[in-house]
C-alpha cells in the first residue's frame, strides 16, 4: 500500500515540527510502575499533549514560525513582554512501549477445552498478530548506551551515571533504563513551574505514587532566558538561539516537503516527511500502523568547555599564518564551518559578508577539488553533518556547474538527515573560569528527530563524524579528518584526531591540526525514545 505523503500536524506532538516554543525546558525522565494506573492517567492527559498545529499557531499569531523565515534575525524579547504558551510532551523508550502496548490476552476462554493442535494454531497466530504490531527500530530495542559505547564517542567512565547501568549490573539488563520522558516547556520560569506542577498531578506524581516515577530530571533554558544580559547591554545584547561556544544553533534544518516553505536556489532539496515521521512517504521501515506520524527521538547530553575551546583556537591560530588573527575566531569559524553570527565559511570566507547571515544556498561543490579548496574544510562540523554535494561529487575538474545544477543533476536527496531540537543548560562563562579553565557545568541537551536512528543520529555520530576518511574522494591523504566539535578522543590508545585545513589558494596539500583530546567536548550519554502520534495516545498506546 502507497504511504501517504501529507503531514496530518493535529496528530504530530508540537516538538517534532515546528518545535515547541520555548525559553524554558525541562526534561522529566520516568519509568512506569503500574502500567494500567500509569495508562489511565496519560488516557485522562492525552487532550493536554502538545500538538504541532497548536504550536504552528501560536508561531504564525507571533509572527516566529522558523521555517518561514530561516534567515530572520533572532532578538531576545523580555520575560515580561512574551505571549504565553506551555507546552507538554511525551516519549517513550522501548522498555516504555513494551509496557503500554495493549497486550494480548494470555488464553480465551473459549480455548481452554480445545485439542492441542488448535491451542497451538491460537498461539501461531498470536505471536504473529504481536511481530506486526511490534514497533521495530533496532538502535531503539537496543538503547543508547549499548549503541553508542565504543562504537561512537562513548566511554563508560566519561559517561553520567543517569545513562549507564548501576555497577554490578549485568550487562543484559535493561531495568536501569527509564520508560519514557516528558518534555515541558514554557516562555517564563514561573510558568514553566506552573506547567510541571499540572503534568505531576495528572500523573500522580509523588512520593506514595504507584503509577510513575520521576527517575530524574533536566533542565535547560535559552541563553539569556532571563533577559538580565540584555538589561545590562542597555537592549543591544542578543545571545538567543546561541550556543555556549557562541554559534548560532538550529541553522539549515531540513525543509519537509509539504510542511515547510519550498527551498530557494541554491539550497537542499526539500524531504519527504518519511524521513522524520514513521508511515509516511520517505520511510523505508515497516512500523505497525499505529506507529504513524510518530518520530524517534535521540535525547543526548553534551558539556561544552568554552574557556578550553577558546584557548585552543587561540594557540593554534598562530601555527597558521592566515589564521592568526590573535583572537582564534576565524579558525573557530573554519572548525565549525559557520562564523558564529550564523554566516558559512563556504559563502563567506572571511567572515565580511553580512549578506551571508544564516545562508543556506550552498552545495559544497564550489571549491570542492583540490586546487580550490580554499573555502570550508571538509572535516568542519557542518559538513560532517551536512555533507550536501560531497555525497555524489568525485574528485574532478567539473566545477563550471553552479550549486543547483549539481543538485538536479545528480537528482540527489540526502536521507541521512535529523531535525535538531536542542537547548543549552548552565550559566554564562565568569570572568575566572575564561582566564583559567571550566568550573561550571554548561553545555547542549541535544535532542533531534527521524525515522530510523542508524539512518539519522547513529550515522551521522558513529559513521561520520568520528571517520577521518569521510567524506570520501577528497584526495587528501589520509582523509578530511574528525570533526572537531563532536568527536571525542577518551583514551591514550584512542589514535589522536586532526583536521585538514588548506590556507592558501594554491596549496597543494593542505595543513593538518592536530586535535589531541577535543578537550572542549564532553559527551555525557542519554538515551533514544519514540514519540507517539496523538492518535496512538488515545488508542493503542492506552487501551485497556
């Protein structure tokens, strides 16, 4: 049967498209301990989740929706003067689905006299009635933790121990992992607090709770949630949508087609909705059709060292002549592949072009041999993420066909792409820590969307990030490098990662840095989930 290719957004959860809106986010990890009380309470709560044409509207009347305007520049606007809106969400980890799937009855009655053979052909049947309605995505079965230890840049010990079994645990037991997770949002914090207060009591939450507990909680918050940064610049300080290494976060998303505004020339392709919600056109997994319109989501914890960062951009940019701006800023930008007011480097090496800002009409292909790679460096974490041309170009001489010429001639669409949902944790860099090291702990709850994780988030992470050699036919020896944000060195006999950066236009071979531990990253853990469609909260996912 043919998927349908329309995105029905009274049926999606608000955080998958267009997002939730939000200065404030908490995140409630649970794990059910009755399921049928717990399966009551969501039954009564389900009108209350959070759905995208709820969060469409409130984008469309504050005139913010992000896709309409991907270029728009962000401003922070005062606690006091943001139109309310709270929002609730719910995901569950595979543990979590197993528990609330409505299960199937042990024996009917009508059997308990019948002959062996026909219990038999009963029991045949049940255990492929269950195979069909089984969610299958084998990353998710598995969890984070066993997916990503020693295949992407997790080591236990670097770990937080929310995410990785107790000691003493056997390495097949799953009861650590939580059921599922709850995402609330707010623009105020008293709202926010407001918001966790009515989830908690529609859930019963407390001490004496049988249906759910609280195994843990999250909280994040946009830079400047609070507006007192702003207030001390006298208005003029902007540090929305930032990360904390100071790079505009959340650029060059993937259109969804049907959803989102068709892209303009120059940039990618728009996607079917397959490639992020479950059931549709695009998704090449066979889910039961409850399963539709859902998403799964990668929850993901990421503490950033700004002041080690700093440092080492500012050391190395001396080992580069034209780099060496005594700042470290125009090698910042070259890591990441975006200066941090949002401009890419591939559009605007030098970071002078203002016209650049949130650009997204490049394709890689424009200085992509050897001779002219002057511009964005293969291993810079945009590229890594993002490859666009580097996908389906060779190493040629082909590079009298603009961008979008290349797309359409090559009639390429990249699978391999997630919608990123993310928010900082943690206070502002003090004065000390930036003259000496990092003291407080601040970073990115990472979070982002697809239908299938080892075609998304494990691909991207585990495959490319970390893969010196990606992206391929460069020419390069020993290859581009790791990208330099993500990738995580966590042990001596680890070999040492690098990128290669080529500084001038006629070099010939490029400048190898060296990486040594991406002291600035540490990647904590977390944990993969799936969120239910509307529909399959008031049905499959709640039926007695």
């Amino acid at each position: 049967m043919e998927k349908k290719s329309e995105v029905n957004i009274k049926n999606i959860q608000g955080s998958i498209w267009p997002r939730l809106p939000k200065y404030y986010e908490t995140f409630l990890f649970f794990k059910i301990r009755d399921t049928d009380e717990f399966k009551t309470h969501l039954r009564s709560f389900a009108d209350k989740i959070t759905t995208g044409e709820q969060c469409k509207a409130y984008f469309v009347e504050t005139n913010d929706l992000p896709q309409a305007t991907p270029g728009k520049p962000r401003t922070d606007t005062p606690p006091e003067q943001r139109k309310p809106f709270e929002a609730v969400n719910i995901s569950f980890s595979y543990k979590g689905i197993e528990k609330v799937r409505n299960p199937l009855p042990s024996k009917p009655s009508q059997y308990l006299s019948s002959s062996p053979a026909v219990i038999l052909t009963w029991k045949l049947q049940l255990v492929e009635q269950r195979r069909d309605d089984k969610l299958d995505d084998e990353l998710h079965i598995r969890g984070m933790y066993k997916d990503m230890v020693y295949e992407g840049p997790d080591e236990p010990s670097s770990l937080s121990d929310e995410y990785k079994p107790p000691k003493g645990s056997r390495a097949d037991n799953d009861d650590w992992r939580v059921d599922g997770l709850f995402i609330v949002t707010a623009q105020t914090k008293d709202k926010l607090g407001e918001k966790i207060k009515e989830l908690e009591t529609g859930f019963n939450v407390g001490p004496s709770s049988a249906s759910v507990e609280i195994a843990f909680r999250k909280e994040g918050n946009l830079r400047n949630a609070d507006g007192k940064a702003e207030k001390a610049q006298g208005g003029t300080f902007s540090l929305h949508g930032k990360e904390h290494f100071g790079f505009e976060d959340e650029i060059s998303q993937p259109q969804i087609r049907g959803l989102d505004p068709e892209p303009g020339p120059g940039e990618q392709r728009s996607i079917p909705p397959g490639l992020i919600f479950t059931g549709l056109d695009g998704d090449k997994a066979k889910q039961p059709s409850w399963a539709t319109e859902g998403s799964f989501l990668v929850f993901r914890e990421i503490v950033e060292k700004v002041p080690e960062f700093n440092k080492y951009v500012r050391e190395s940019s001396k080992k580069i002549p034209s780099f060496d701006d005594g700042t470290g800023e125009k090698l910042a930008a070259y890591l990441m592949g975006r200066w941090k007011n949002g401009s890419p480097v591939e559009l605007d090496p030098e970071g002078n072009k203002p016209e650049c800002v949130f650009a997204n009409n490049f394709d890689f292909k424009k200085g992509h041999t050897l001779r002219k790679n002057t511009k964005c460096p293969f291993a810079a974490h945009i590229r890594k993420m993002r490859p666009r041309a580097d996908l389906y170009v060779g190493n040629d001489d082909s590079d009298d066909m603009d961008a979008e010429e290349v797309s359409a001639n090559h009639k390429v669409t990249n699978t391999n792409v997630i919608l990123r949902r993310s928010i900082t944790f943690g206070p502002e860099v003090d004065e000390d820590e930036e003259a000496e090291e990092t003291k407080k702990n601040r970073g990115i709850y990472f979070l982002c969307y697809q239908s299938d994780i080892r075609n998304g988030f494990n691909m991207l992470i585990a495959r490319w990030a970390s893969n010196r050699t990606f992206a391929p036919n460069t020419g390069i020896e020993g290859g581009p490098g790791v990208d330099p944000i993500i990738s995580q060195r966590n042990r001596p006999d680890h070999p040492e990662g690098y990128v290669n950066i080529y500084e001038k236009p006629d070099d010939k071979t490029p400048y190898k840095l060296p990486l040594k531990f991406v002291a600035w990253t540490d990647q904590r853990g977390g944990e993969y989930f799936f969120t239910p469609s509307i529909e399959a909260l008031k049905t499959k996912l709640t039926e007695e």
